[in-house]
C-alpha cells in the first residue's frame, strides 16, 4: 500500500489573496457562512472534517487509511449566486481528487473539470520545479473528478459525462477526453456506499428530511428549521449541528433557494430556450431570491459586508433591503 502523499496548499494565486483579504476584515465564523453545507462537512481544516473526508475517500475507494492529518486540504472556490461552486479536492497516491456536489444536473461537469484541474496541475509543476520543456516526460497526479448529484431528476446510480458529447462535431475516436463520475446519492440510490460511509449517510439523510418536509406542505424556512432540529437530536454528525445551528440554516436556506430556482426553470422548459423572455425572467428570479436571502442572512446574524459579498451588491442596496427586518 502506498503511503499517502502529503501535499502543499493549490490554492490559486487569486482565490489565496482574496480569501487572505476577507479574512483580515471579518471575523472567521461569518466568512463560512459562503459555504455549502457539503464543504462544510468534508472540505473544511477541522479534526472533523478532516476525520469525514478520509472515511469518504475509503469509502470511494475502498481503501483503509487511518490519519486524517495525512490529506492536506486544497480548495477551489466561486461563491456566485445562483451557481455557488465549492469544491475540495487533494492528493493522496498520488491521486488529485476533486469532489463537488450538485442538486441540479450539469453535463458540463467534465468541461468544468478540465479548467478545474488544468488549474491544479499548473500550480502542482510550479511547486514541484518540474519543467514541461524537458526532454523527459514529466508525471503527474492521476485526476479523478467525483459529482455528488440529489437533484430531483432520475438518475442511474453512477453516471459517466464525458467532455466529447459536448465537442461540436461528433468524435468516437475517444483520441481527447476527460469526464466526470456522477454519483447519485439520493435515497435507494448507492445504498451500499453510504452504508460503508457513515458521514455521506447523515448528510443524504438531512437532505432528505428537508425534501419530505417540503413535501408535507412546510415553507422552505420551517423544512429547514425541523431538519436541523431532527439533525440535533439524532446527533448527527457528533453535535456539528448543534455547535453551528445558525450557519446550517443559512446555508441550508439558500442552497435551497437556489434548488427551487432551478426546478422552476427545469419545469418550466426554460432551460431548452422553449420560452420567450428567459434572460429577462432569469435576471428578476434571481434579483428576487438575491433580496429574500439577504434578509434571511441578516436575520441569522450575518453582517451587511458579509451579504454584500456573498451576494454581490453593494452594501447600500443590502441596508435598504433589511433596514425594515427586525431581529427577535
């Protein structure tokens, strides 16, 4: 068995000056509120997380590594509304990894991946001193690109999308490819690998607890709310919900804001371009749910730099929006 491969920090040059910069001008706790709730789980530098993102990676793999510090961490992060991006991914056997988690189908995942990793591996060469221009040819980590998909469309359990069915011109020699497993994990859906990986369990299973509750007829704050409270009391996740209830629900309401647009586009065939209007019905969509989470996030503590950033409107426009929110 190969030792795992310690590697250094691939944060992209811009992404480390800007996440250097936030830090320095906002407390710690209310930056994570731009996370998904998927990186907060397995992407974060915490004994936890760094506990969940082994079990999840042997789980994948079938494999047995025991130190959780041995993976060291790297992220990649475009917090856009509307389509927020957080990915983790690492070496370990000489194997970079990238995970990502989707509520809405994208077969554009292995082009998305292929920037991803032409990232990572400039940054990867840099750091190692090994030079492209040589005479001898240079190894590098085998990539492995892994979507996490509990959207609403069926899906088969697992999914192979490939870089080729979006070429242009039709291309079965295979001679360029890169792809993306998608792996679904919505209920009756690879029960097997969350069997084996407690952590995935717990996450799919609060999920599915918001999905049933939205389904008994509860308002996207309440399905969350008793989630998060059925979270506390399962003692899911060793009392991670109970310690960071507040942020949970925010990143909970807003990924699910972001779901429901989606579906609605979905539903309504706007995203095969079958109605008129879609740039001008998707801008006031997502203008409309851009003013409902600010208010949420005010109410949940978060302050109007903080929602200035993570919504990408100025702080004038954010103080207008919650200058009538009274906070109980």
């Amino acid at each position: 068995m190969n030792e795992i491969t310690k590697c250094e920090d691939l944060q992209v040059e811009d992404i480390e000056k800007q996440t250097q910069s936030e830090s320095q001008s906002q407390p710690a706790p209310q930056r994570q509120y731009r996370d998904r709730l998927f990186k907060a789980i397995f992407g974060r530098d915490t004994e936890q997380s760094k506990k969940w993102r082994l079990e999840l990676y042997n789980a994948l793999n079938d494999s047995h590594y025991t130190d959780p510090d041995a993976l060291k961490l790297n992220t990649i992060e475009n917090v856009i509304y509307i389509t927020m991006k957080n990915d983790v991914s690492f070496l370990i056997d000489s194997q970079m990894n990238l995970y990502e988690q989707q509520s809405t189908y994208n077969p554009n995942m292995p082009l998305r991946g292929l920037m991803y990793f032409s990232q990572l591996y400039q940054i990867y060469i840099s750091q190692n001193e090994k030079d492209v221009h040589s005479s001898k040819i240079v190894k590098i980590p085998n990539p492995k690109f892994i979507v996490f998909y509990n959207g609403v469309q069926n899906f088969p359990d697992r999914l192979k999308l490939r870089l080729s069915d979006a070429f242009e011109k039709e291309d079965k020699s295979r001679d360029f490819e890169w792809t993306a497993e998608m792996i679904n994990i919505n209920p009756g859906h690879n029960e097997a690998l969350q069997k084996i990986c407690e952590p995935l369990y717990n996450y799919t299973s609060y999920i599915s607890r918001i999905s049933d509750n939205k389904k008994k007829g509860l308002t996207a704050k309440a399905a969350v709310d008793e989630a998060v409270d059925w979270a506390i009391r399962e003692n899911l996740f060793d009392g991670f919900f109970k310690l960071q209830k507040e942020e949970i629900l925010a990143m909970s309401l807003t990924e699910y804001d972001e779901e429901s647009i989606h579906r609605a586009w979905y539903n309504d065939g706007l995203e095969d371009g079958i109605e008129q209007g879609i740039e001008q019905g998707i801008e006031q969509g997502i203008e409309q749910t851009k003013i409902e989470n600010a208010r949420k996030l005010f109410e949940n503590g978060a302050s109007i730099e903080l929602i200035s950033k993570s919504l990408d409107m100025s702080e004038e426009q954010i103080k207008e929006i919650v200058k009538d929110v009274v906070i109980a």
